[in-house]
C-alpha cells in the first residue's frame, strides 16, 4: 500500500447525499481540475465512480470529510467517513480522507459553475498540500 506522500494521481471527492463532486489531480503540478458531479445516490453512484477510476486510473481516492468549524463530527462526518470505506472495500485502492471545511462555500465565492466538483478539487489541493513528498 501506498502512503499519502507517494500519492502522485488521484480522484477527489465532495460527498453529499444528492451528488458527489469529482476531481482529478496529479502532485506533480500539485493541481486538481474539476471533473463532474454525479447525480446519484445510494449503490447508483458505484458504477459511476468504477467508470471514472477505469478512465483516469489514480493511484488512490481522496473523500473530504466535513466537521463543524470547532472540529467535532456531525452526520455528514460519519456519511462520509461511510462512503470512504465502501470505496475501500469495492475498490481496493488506497482511500484518503481529508478533514474538509468550507471547501464548497470556496468555490461558490470563486464562482464556480459546478461547485461540487470545484470543491473536491479543493479537498484534493488541500491533500496535497498536507503531504508533500
């Protein structure tokens, strides 16, 4: 298994209930771009992340996990937290997750036309940046 810092591609995600925001991102520039949001829920959104891990082959997955500003967990933390390990165990590849606040009131303020893809290329800068090589 790979750690983080040798992590060189990746696939971030912005998980919600309705969508997860996708992006793509490579340490080398230390960039992520937006890729899409997938409007599923539940088992639905599988096949959908299978295809784009078929497609950009990562290394590995990043989810944000979102907490309140003073840190504590609250539902959305553990619905994350959840969908990372179901990528885990379907995948087989190494699930990063990092602690994500904010990200997607971020890519409002930067206008972005798909927020929750602009906001899992947030959550995948911010991986980088927290483990550089």
């Amino acid at each position: 298994m790979i750690g983080a810092a040798q992590v060189a591609v990746a696939l971030g995600f912005d998980y919600g209930l309705r969508r997860v925001g996708v992006a793509s991102g490579n340490r080398l520039i230390g960039k992520a771009e937006p890729l899409t949001t997938l409007q599923a829920q539940g088992r639905l959104v599988y096949p959908l992340i299978e295809a784009l891990l078929n497609e950009w082959e990562p290394q590995a997955l990043v989810v944000g996990v979102p907490r309140h500003p003073d840190g504590a967990p609250h539902a959305m933390t553990a619905a994350a937290q959840k969908f990372a390990a179901s990528l885990r165990g379907r995948f087989h590849k190494p699930v990063f997750e990092v602690d994500e606040r904010y990200t997607s009131v971020e890519a409002m303020a930067q206008g972005a036309q798909d927020v929750d893809a602009a906001a899992a290329a947030l959550i995948l800068e911010q991986f980088f940046r927290e483990n550089p090589p």
